[in-house]
C-alpha cells in the first residue's frame, strides 16, 4: 500500500537497538501509536529487517536506500526487485547519507513507478528539487544536512526557505508531496512543518533516543491528527 498523507515518517538508520527484534519492538511502538492515534505512521528500518517488519506490523514501510542496478551480477547491492519483493511500500532516495547520482534517481523512480513503489527523493535545495522533479517522484524530502539531528527545524529557523520551495513544487507538479525533515524534534515542528505547506515530516535520532518513544510520538502524532480535522 503506498503512503498516506498527512505522513510522519521514522528513519531507524542504523542507530544501536534498532535492528532485529528490536526493530520490530519499535515498529511495534509506532504501530500502537498509529492505531491510537488514527494518523499515518511509517517506518525505514534496517534493510535486513525490511521483510519481517513489513509482515509483522501494520505499517507503511520504506526501503531507507537502493542502488540503480539491474538483477545480475552486483554483489552487496541492493534493488528494487528485493526491497519490493520484501515488501516495502516506498524508498528513500538520495539520502544526505546515501547520495545518488541524478541519472540514478532518474532510473529509481521510474524503477518504483513500474513497481507502484512511493518514491521519497531526499534534496536540499530549490534548484535540487526543481531537477528532481523533471522525474515525477511521488514525494520530495526537503532538508539541510546540517540539522540531521540537531533539533533545528526549517520550519522554525527558515520558514521563508520553506515557504519558496513548497511554491516551487506546487508550481512544478502538483501530484508531488513534499515532507520536511532534518531536525525535527516535536510536535511544534510538525505543526509548523504542515502549517507552512507540507505534507508531513519526518525523523530519526528523536525517536529513537527518546527516553520514551511512545509518548515522544504521541506528540508527533497528535500534530498530525490535528492538521487532518482543520482540512
């Protein structure tokens, strides 16, 4: 199933705690809260774990990186034939820890349109969403590298960035959402996030250090949930 919009999207990366079982528990967690909360939640676990937690969690759950590479030789490379085989409803791409070439997003998404995979492109800029969306993608994943986990939101600390880069999308292509990333910490930065034009938004280290995930994604979750009533 592909994603939903409003969305809140969580990054496990590969942060201690986060593979295997205890992986899952965490999915489980986010499960909980969707359920609770009747938002949508969804999760990019370690690539080992993407089948498993795809079959054992009612959870929209994206591949966090693939490589543009047909099936054949390419040992250690990841493609689109096994992350969709894993069942996963979308992929990161581009990810400031995984970055890509332009010709490599180009075959990516259209890889994940074939496959009615969501395509996620992760960029940093006007001029790099602009290029990015000459490919159609399903969603763009606007951040600043540099406030991956710093509790620094653009919503807080350039809303006018925000501002010009949701126009730039709405103008460009419609069908494509946006979601905002690059530390988010709370549900005032969702909030800001949603109320600047986007779609959702997205973490990683603030869930997952959170001395209580549950509760910390509850906040997040209500944010959503009040964007969806006020639509």
């Amino acid at each position: 199933m592909a994603l939903e919009y409003p969305t809140f999207l969580i990054n496990f990366k590969r942060y201690e705690g986060t593979a295997g079982g205890d992986g899952l528990e965490l999915a489980k967690t986010i499960e909980t809260v969707q359920e609770r909360t009747d938002t949508s939640l969804a999760v990019a676990p370690q690539t080992p774990d993407l089948s498993r937690i795809a079959s054992e969690a009612d959870l929209r759950v994206v591949a966090q990186s693939v490589d543009a590479a047909e099936p054949g030789r390419g040992t250690g490379e990841i493609g689109l034939p096994a992350v969709d085989a894993a069942g996963a409803d979308g992929v990161l791409v581009n990810h400031p820890e995984s970055p890509q070439t332009l010709a490599d997003v180009e075959a990516i998404v259209g890889g994940c349109r074939e496959r009615g995979l969501e395509s996620i492109v992760c960029v940093d800029s006007v001029e790099m969403g602009r290029g990015a969306l000459a490919f159609d993608p399903d969603c763009l994943l606007f951040e600043n590298p540099d406030d991956i986990a710093t509790g620094r939101s653009l919503a807080e600390t350039a809303p006018e960035r925000v501002e010009t880069f949701v126009s730039m999308v709405r103008e460009e292509n419609v069908r494509t959402r946006l979601l905002l990333g690059g530390g988010i910490t709370t549900g005032v930065d969702v909030e800001a996030s949603l109320r600047l034009g986007a779609d959702g938004a997205g973490a990683a280290s603030a869930f997952v250090n959170a001395a209580d995930g549950e509760a910390w994604l509850a906040d997040i979750a209500e944010s959503l949930a009040d964007s969806s009533v006020q639509d």
